[in-house]
C-alpha cells in the first residue's frame, strides 16, 4: 500500500515520509471560504492536501495542489492559504526542524 492511494492520502506513510527529511506532519481541516492571509515561517513548510480544494498563494504565484501533491512553502516566503472549495478542506503540513 502507497503513500497516495486513487483519492486518498495515507497519512501514517506521509508522516514517515516527512519524518525522515526532517519535517513534523499533522493535519488542518478548515471550513469552506477560510483564508489564513500573508503568513511568513523562518522554516521550509510541507503541506498536501487530504480532501477538498485548497489553494497555496506563494510570493504571488498561486498553486492548487491535487489531493495528495506535495508543496514546498520555503523560508520565509510569503503566503496565503485559501479553502476555495464548497466544503471542508483537509490538508497535512510540516515544518523544516
């Protein structure tokens, strides 16, 4: 069995995964039309989306990862995370110890 599974993320094998690259992994459910805006980490940040539709605006370039993509949020870049779906969103992120 895979990390990403057709539709799901396995999120122990995630978890690992990130572990060993040195990155913590826990999950952030947010409500339909949440914005966490301009958010700046002195740390890389990993984050992958579980379920729903969530966009990641990174120094103004905007990603929408599939379920199961992983992203890199580095250093001390500025950004947005918005759940632009019509449900709750569900998404793993990490931070660079």
């Amino acid at each position: 069995m895979g990390s990403v599974m057709q539709g799901s993320v396995d999120q122990q094998s995630v978890a690992a995964s990130w572990r060993k690259r040195g990155f913590s992994c826990a999950l952030w459910v947010d409500p339909p039309g949440q914005v966490w805006a301009d958010y700046v980490h002195e740390v890389d940040e990993l984050v992958m989306v579980v379920a729903g539709e969530v966009e990641f605006e990174i120094d103004g370039v905007t990603h929408r990862p599939e379920v199961g993509e992983e992203l890199l949020i580095p250093a001390r870049a500025r950004h947005t995370v918005r759940n632009v779906g019509g449900t709750e969103s569900r998404w793993l992120y990490g931070y660079g110890r």
